[in-house]
C-alpha cells in the first residue's frame, strides 16, 4: 500500500467521483503521489479512471500586463480626447494601440491629429467589457464568443487542449494491511555504493587539481551568444541547426555592449556576414562546457595566467545508440598564458591520461571550429589491441580569445568522460550507465 492510499480511498467513498487535481488539493499530496497511489487503487479493484480532452481558453502574458497597466487603444483615445498630434503616439500606440482604438470607433484622425469618436462612458464600458472576460477566462477557461475572438486575433490568449482524468470509487472497501512480522528471515540488503560516474567524476577533479587547476561552474542552460557566437562559431553553421541542438523557449540578454561589439567585429571581419545580436540571445540547452570557458575567460580582468577545467553535463539533439547519448558529461579544461606552447598542452594530457592508468596516448592532427592548431587525443586499449580517441584540444584562436579577454594563446580541450570509463570497464554500450541496471551497479568495479 501507497503511504496515503487509504486517504485518498477514504475521500473517494465520501465524494464517489473526483479529478486527479481535485484529489491532490483535498488530500495535500503532491500529483505525481496521487497517481501512483491511483494507479494502486484501480489496479486493486477500488477505482476506476476515465480519461476526456477539452479546450481550454488561456490568457497569455501581455493580456495580464494590459489588464494591470492598461490597454493601449485607451491611452490613444486618451489623447484623442485631448486633440493631440500623431507625433506624440508611443511605439507600441502606433504599432498597436491606434489600430484597435479604430477598429473599436474610439478614435479618427482629422490630418495628422487624433479625435475622439466616443464619450469616454462608452469607451470605460468597452474596456471593463474585455476586463470582465479576462475574470472570466481565468475562472472558466472561456467568455463570450465575440470577445474571445477579438482576443485570440490580438495574439492575447491561446487556446490549448486540457486533459482530466475522474476517478470513480466502485464500493470495494480496502482491507486493513496486517502489521508487519520482523521475525521473518528477509536477504540481507546490499551496501551502498558510489555510482561509476560518480567515481570517475571525483577522480578526474582530483587530478585536474593536483595538477594546479581552478575549477568552472555554471548552469546547463546558456544563451547561444555564450555557447556558439564567443567561440567564433558562425550563425549559419550547422551544429547550430534543431537537428543538432536543443533550443528552448525564452530569450537571454545578451552581456556587456563592448564585449558584445568585439565578438560581432570578429564574425564580420572573420566570416564576412551581418551579425544577428536575436540569433545570439537564443537559450539552448549547452552543447558543450566550452561556453563556461568563454565566460571565464570575459571575466579575467587582470589578464593574469590562469588554468580552468569543468566537468559537467552537455546535450546534443542526436539518437542514442551504443556509443551516442543525447545527454553526457565533459571534461573541460584551459590555460590562459603569453607563454604557453602546444607541447605544453600536450604534457598536460599525457599526464592526465596517465593518472587515470592509460601509458599509451597519441595524437592526432585534426580540425574544431574554434581552435587552431587542433588535435584529437587517442589511447591504447591493450584488451582490445587498438587506438581510441577519446576527446579533442588545441590552441583557441585568436578571434575567440582576444575579444574575450584580450589574450593569446590559450591553451583549450574537450574531453569524454563516459568513453574512458567505458573502457576501465570493459564495457561496449554507453548506455549501460543510464539504464539503473542494479546487477551492473553491483558488480562494477573501478580502480583508478
């Protein structure tokens, strides 16, 4: 039995039938409980579900803002009342207000001056008229037809499907639960124990601090100037497609005017197209940590050596497969320094393989969007008698670093972290560590 199943049963034999919504208000449990328990109870013979779809009326955000502030057809018959010149119209009067406040006979113009059409009685009417239909939307979910069709042309409300679910009590009484007998002989229960990833995410920070770094963190969700148009990615590339990233609702402000103007000079200079400062305030889901490393990299106002890595979640719109996730870790890491060399880079990543058991590690000439020389990091898997490539690196260009932070060279890579612990377990499917597989979390055994 569900903790709170025998409430939710005992208001059901009161009430006979009620919403899932309604269930959680009475009851004070959480909607994701209430199903469950639901779920229980209709599987047991106590209840039944009957699922139905409606429309329903929703009013969006500038109709709120409207009804709190005030409509702008009004405060362009305001102005009409007093004869004034279209000259005085806001933006949004002219590109909204006037068109409403004539369609609705509130106003004329008589050359380049508004009149009034109406008695301001006539016009308050109108207004608390489209104010009653907002209390109305918001309480019923719809209004008079004439008015919601108004509203759904000024893009003021929505309509949207809703789906309710009523639960049906069928006169089973549910039996008392008899007390739990300890004496019983139960298996005894396994110790806990720290997940793969987990392991190897503590490890990796270890080494990275051993070896003098500072440690990055930020959010998962980035604007698109932070996570592609830093890093000297043009807007028109195609990792920058729905295909391949996922973008979400909603608009970032976009940072300091300056820094913002030194990065849109590169892109026009560099790749010889007009920057788009809305395709740059774009949210997405991260797409790699690197963006972490531009933000600290804009925030280095000293101009002092610095040495960053990060390991956190990143998302790619791909399928899954055996070796793909659309959700997976990176490891991040840069050095910020005038003396920095490539051959300091790539001490940097033998030794860091090293610590964590791999003796074999090449690498490879290879090409990223945003460094210049680049290269792809492989090791040697004896169990297998072949090279694997497990990350990328090289030097950032200067159309990345100098508008960040006005320094060069800066030593950059991006590492896997699934795909080396897929190899320290001997393992061939990536998404064995997602599948909360208990027998695999038992038996895995990580020495690092």
């Amino acid at each position: 039995m569900y903790k709170g199943e025998d409430r939710v049963l005992e208001l059901l034999s009161r009430r006979k039938e009620l919403a899932l919504e309604d269930i959680s208000k009475e009851t004070g449990l959480n909607e994701d409980t209430v199903r469950r328990i639901v779920e229980s109870l209709k599987g047991s013979g106590h209840a039944t579900v009957s699922t139905s779809e409606s429309q329903r009326v929703v009013v969006l955000p500038e109709f709120e803002q409207y009804v709190k502030s005030g409509f702008p057809e009004e405060s362009v018959f305001r102005k009409a009342l007093r004869n004034a010149p279209l000259s005085q119209l806001s933006q949004e009067e002219k590109a909204i207000g006037i068109r409403w406040a004539k369609v609705k006979g509130f106003v004329s113009i008589e050359g380049t001056n508004l009149q009034a059409s109406k008695e301001e009685s006539e016009v308050s009417a109108a207004l608390e008229e489209i104010r009653k239909a907002y209390s109305e939307i918001k309480a019923n979910g719809t209004c008079d037809s004439v008015l919601l069709d108004e509203l759904l042309r000024r893009h003021l409300v929505e309509k949207k499907s809703v789906r309710l679910s009523l639960v049906r009590y069928t006169g089973k009484v549910l039996e008392k639960v008899a007390a739990f007998d300890v004496t019983i002989p139960a298996e005894n229960a396994y110790v806990g124990k720290s997940h793969p990833i987990t392991k190897i995410t503590k490890r990796m920070k270890e080494i990275m601090v051993e070896l003098g770094f500072e440690e990055m963190d930020g959010g998962i969700v980035e604007s698109s100037f932070w996570n592609f148009d830093a890093l000297f990615q043009p807007q028109d590339h195609p990792a920058r497609e729905l295909a391949d990233t996922f973008y979400l609702k909603g608009k970032a402000e976009l940072p300091d005017r300056k820094l913002v103007q030194r990065v849109k000079a590169a892109h026009e200079k560099g790749w010889k197209y007009e920057w788009n400062p809305e395709e740059a305030s774009r949210l997405v889901l991260r797409t790699h940590t690197t963006c972490l490393s531009a933000r600290y990299l804009a925030d280095m106002k000293d101009k002092k050596p610095r040495k960053y890595f990060a390991i956190g979640r990143v998302f790619r719109n791909e399928a899954t497969d055996y070796k793909h996730l659309a959700e997976f870790h990176q490891v991040e890491g840069i050095i910020a320094w005038e003396n920095a060399k490539f051959t300091d880079l790539l001490g940097i990543l033998k030794e860091f393989y090293r610590k964590l058991g791999f003796e074999k590690i090449r690498f490879r000439p290879s090409f990223f969007p945003y460094t210049e020389p680049s290269l792809e990091i492989e090791v040697y898997y004896e169990p297998r008698k072949q090279w694997l490539e497990l990350g990328g690196a090289g030097m950032f260009r200067p159309e990345v670093s100098l508008p960040l932070a006005g320094v060069y060279p800066v030593l950059a890579w991006g590492l896997s972290l699934e795909r080396p612990l897929m190899l320290l377990l001997d393992l061939d499917d990536i998404r064995t560590f997602y599948r909360n597989d208990a027998d695999f979390l038992k038996s895995a055994r990580l020495k690092i």
